[in-house]
C-alpha cells in the first residue's frame, strides 16, 4: 500500500517539473504561440488571459452604452430642433400714438403697428394678416377699445376677429350711454399650415388707440398636430 502511494505522488512530482519525466530529464515543451487557448498550455499566463476577456467584455459594453447615448443625443436634438422651428407667436398693438381708425363705409382689415413679439414672423406688419406657420392649436385674443370722444356722443366699438376671411369671433359695443368702452374675446381654434387670421374693422365702427395700448391682438400655437 505503501508504495502505491509513493508512486502515485512521485508521479504527480514529475509530471509538474518539465525537466523530468518517467524516462528521466528532458527539455521543456515549447509553447506554441498559436494556441487558441494559452491557459491549456502555460498555467501562468491564464490570469492574463481572464483580464484580458473581461478588458474585452467591458470595452464592448461601453462602446454599446455610448452608442445609444449618441443616438439619444441625436433624437433629443432633432426634438429640439423641431420645437424651435414649430415656435409661433405674436402679439401687437394697433398704434403708439393718439389715433382713432374708422368710421369707414366699407370694412376693412386693421394694420397693427406696434409689435410686442413676433417670433417666427408669422405676423405682417403690412397688411395686419397672420398666416399660420404649422397646422395646430392656436390661442387667439382680441381686445378693441373706442372713446366716443365727448359724453353723450355715439360710440360704435366693433370689430370682427377672421380666418380665411370667415368671421369666427365679433366684438360689438354700439350706443350712445357711455363715452368710452371695450371688450376681450379669447379662443382656441384648430388651424391649418397657411391659413389666415386677421381683424375688420366694420363699416360705421371705429377705435381709438395711443401708447398706452388699448387695441392688442394676440395669437400662439398650443400645439402642433402634425
């Protein structure tokens, strides 16, 4: 028994030391530098090996992480884009100085001259005429004011809020009770790229404006639906 021991643990001896075998000394093997696997071969390169995989799976990870993080970074900046190309806004007053428009025979639309904001330009400052940029929801607002002048005069506010020419909105104040007046309206409305909005002035009604500006317009998009 005792001997099956001994050799047994003078084999295990031999075979860890290169230099010998059963047959007696001999030179080590030669490790192939083309081996698939180093660990197979020289025991103490395979801790290198295992680090190198892991450097490996780890690179590979990162370069996915930031490969979606572009793509994120792209698909927020194109979102971004898209919002400040969508903007609309504008809101204007009739006049900056003591001026009273109207009372014609015919109606006709209202120039707003002093701008309060204007971003996108949707808003032409030469004809009065908003033209929207991109279909959507829109919040517009109208207020007219007039001064009949003198008490007991007549005093005709009117005025009539349009899309496409079609009145969607009027404000009227038509009497002779007070000498001066005025009105709001406020809506929200569904337009499309290339529609029209404005303001007519009625035949026979007239608005009196200076720099405190009482006769605004106003509009914005809400939201875009397309």
């Amino acid at each position: 028994m005792r001997v099956v021991v001994f050799l047994c643990v003078l084999g295990v001896a031999l075979a860890q030391d290169s230099k010998y075998s059963w047959n007696g000394p001999s030179a080590p093997t030669p490790l192939d530098p083309n081996t698939e696997n180093v660990c197979l071969t020289d025991q103490s390169s395979c801790g290198c090996c295992l680090m190198q995989k892991q450097m490996a799976k780890m690179e590979q990870f990162f370069n996915m992480s930031l490969n979606e993080l572009e793509k994120g970074l792209v698909k927020t900046q194109n979102v971004l884009n898209n919002i400040r190309a969508s903007r609309s806004a504008f809101s204007v007053a009739l006049t900056d100085t003591r001026q009273c428009v109207g009372p014609n025979r015919d109606p006709m639309t209202l120039v707003y001259t002093h701008i309060f904001i204007n971003l996108g330009n949707g808003y032409n400052v030469n004809t009065g005429v908003f033209t929207v940029p991109r279909s959507g929801v829109y919040s517009l607002a109208l207020t007219a004011y007039s001064d009949a002048g003198a008490a007991g005069a007549s005093l005709a506010d009117c005025v009539s809020l349009r899309v496409n020419g079609q009145q969607v909105a009027a404000l009227s104040e038509t009497n002779m009770q007070d000498q001066e007046d005025s009105a709001t309206v406020v809506l929200a409305v569904q337009l499309s790229a290339g529609d029209t909005v404005s303001v007519t002035l009625p035949a026979g009604c007239y608005l009196c404006d200076n720099d405190n500006h009482y006769n605004t317009f106003t509009g914005f998009l809400l939201y875009a639906t397309d």
